[in-house]
C-alpha cells in the first residue's frame, strides 16, 4: 500500500481512500527512525583537573542522547 503526504502534511492519505490525521510527533519519530534527529544545544562538562571535556546532545523529539569526549586545548601554545 502507497500512502502520501497531502496538503501541508496533516493528512495522510492511503491506497484505499482512508484519511487518517497526521501529527508532527508521529512525522517526527518517522525522521527519528530513519536518523533524521533534531538535536537541541552542546552541554559540555569539564573536570577542572582532566584534560577533556564530555560533551551531550539529546534529541528533541525521541530524547536520543550523543556524547564524545574531545581533548582540552592547550593554554600555553599560543
């Protein structure tokens, strides 16, 4: 079964002539599956004694969580 987007995306048109309404949360977590992720702002923590910083992002819409560690630059090179 064929179903498209019709209009501005609020009704979900199928094969057999059935119109179901369509919230963003749902075309949301449709992109989310596929990869498509809204991540929000970088939060890095830094331990003032270590030489990285843990850096977060989370998904907006399915609360996903990306974290890497990236080296502190050097102060004294300049």
């Amino acid at each position: 079964m064929i179903c498209t987007l019709s209009g501005r995306g609020q009704v979900l048109s199928c094969g057999r002539g059935e119109t179901t309404p369509v919230t963003m949360t749902t075309i949301g977590r449709i992109l989310c599956r596929i990869g498509l992720h809204r991540w929000g702002r970088k939060r890095g923590y830094n331990e003032f004694s270590s030489n990285v910083i843990e850096w977060e992002q989370r998904c907006e819409r399915c609360g996903k969580r990306k974290r890497w560690v990236e080296p502190k630059r050097d102060r004294r090179r300049d």
